[in-house]
C-alpha cells in the first residue's frame, strides 16, 4: 500500500508568513509523528498523535508551531510568523500504535526555506 | 535535546569492506532502532533491538546492545556502493509513547 506522504516537498517563504504542512500517514495507522531535521540541531521531535488522545506537545519549540489531526488521519503542521532558524527538512512518521514495539514509517519530508 | 551520540562523524570506505558505527546514549530505553537516510530526506528503519537483547542480525547488518554501557554498534557486512547514506540510531524512552530521540548520524561514504 501507499507509504506516507508529505506536502508540499519544497516551500520557500518570507519571514513572519504563517505556513502549513500536510501529513498523509499509512492508513490505519494510529499513531503520527512530526520529526525536524536541521543542521545544527540534528533530528529533534516535534509532537506526536495517538487516536483520539491529548498529543504529545513537548517537542514543539515555541508556541509559534501547533499541530492538529483531524478524524485521526491527515495531520497539518502549523508554523506562524515564520523565522529563519524554522528553516529545516520537517518529517512525518506514522505507526500502528503509539508504542516503542511498532515501527515507525518516515515520510519524504518538506523541505522549508525561510528567506 | 540529543539522547545519543554517534562516532564516527563520517566514515569512508572501500565497497567490499566492513563499516562499524557506534552510538551512545544517556538514560534507560525500552529499544535502540537504526535507520538510513539518503540525501537527507525520508528515514527508512533498518533494525530494532530490544532492551533485552544483545545482539540482532538482519542480512549484512548486525547490531548489538551494551545496556550497561549505554551504547550501541551496527556493523555493515561487505559494504557496497548503495549503502552510501547516513546512518542514526534511535532510542525510546520508556512510558514515552515511542517517541523517538536520534543521534548525530554517521555519514557513510563508500567508494566502488
């Protein structure tokens, strides 16, 4: 079946715009990550959904940054006032369940440019 | 903040040789996963191994766990030119939801 998907691949915007990134994780997967990989801090986590629980927001930098999932599947990263140091490859991993034991599905990732 | 550190930075070897990358980490884990990257996009998983365990192979890979040493190597058997990616490892933290936190990487050259 279909892997997980990201959108857009590249985005390039001007500081202090607001941006979305669109996660389509593994169907039936219940279990979505949102990862940032940037060249001074490596990969970090950002938040992760599992079902219909409270995320897990500790990863999220500042509260600038907010994310939702909706009806369990599609999630969308939300970046407001964008800076330049938001500029980094953000990824979206889905799994069957929030759980140490089940693998984690990368998807190619969004590529962000904050000019 | 980075749970593990992983030497060597950068590794560059022959196709046809043996390449070793090592990680270390800080607190107590449920597994240590590895994963590939290619051209710094999509992570795909290589190999989990338990807490419990000490050592897994899959294929030309082998990892094995020092849980008192808080550290991890994955060897990469009769390397080939398509192995050339970078390489992290990845632990869970328990009761943590499987959120994982990744090392540094190693980027792996290997020249045909």
């Amino acid at each position: 079946g279909a892997g997980v998907s990201q959108s857009p691949s590249n985005k390039v915007t001007e500081k202090g715009k607001d941006v979305e990134l669109r996660c389509d994780p593994i169907s039936g997967h219940t279990a979505l990550y949102w990862y940032r990989q940037s060249l001074g801090q490596g990969l970090e986590f950002l938040i992760y959904f599992q079902g219909n629980s409270a995320p897990d927001k500790s990863g999220l930098p500042s509260d600038r940054f907010s994310a939702e999932r909706t009806g369990g599947s599609v999630s969308t990263l939300t970046i407001q006032r964008t800076q330049q140091e938001d500029s980094a490859v953000y990824l979206c991993a889905s799994s069957l369940e929030a759980s140490p034991q089940y693998e984690q599905y990368f998807g190619p990732g969004t590529r962000l440019t904050v000019t | 903040s980075q749970q593990g550190e992983e030497d060597p930075q950068a590794l560059s070897i022959q196709e046809g040789e043996n390449a070793t990358m090592n990680c270390s980490y800080k607190t107590s884990i449920n597994n240590l996963q590895w994963y590939r990257q290619n051209s710094g996009r999509g992570l795909v998983h290589l190999i989990l191994i338990r807490s419990n365990e000490r050592e897994k192979h899959s294929g030309r890979l082998r990892v094995t766990l020092d849980t008192s040493k808080k550290s991890s190597s994955l060897l990469i058997t009769a390397s080939r030119a398509a192995d050339t990616a970078s390489y992290f490892c990845a632990t869970d933290l328990y009761n943590q939801g499987g959120k994982l936190i990744f090392g540094q990487g190693t980027e792996l050259s290997v020249k045909p």
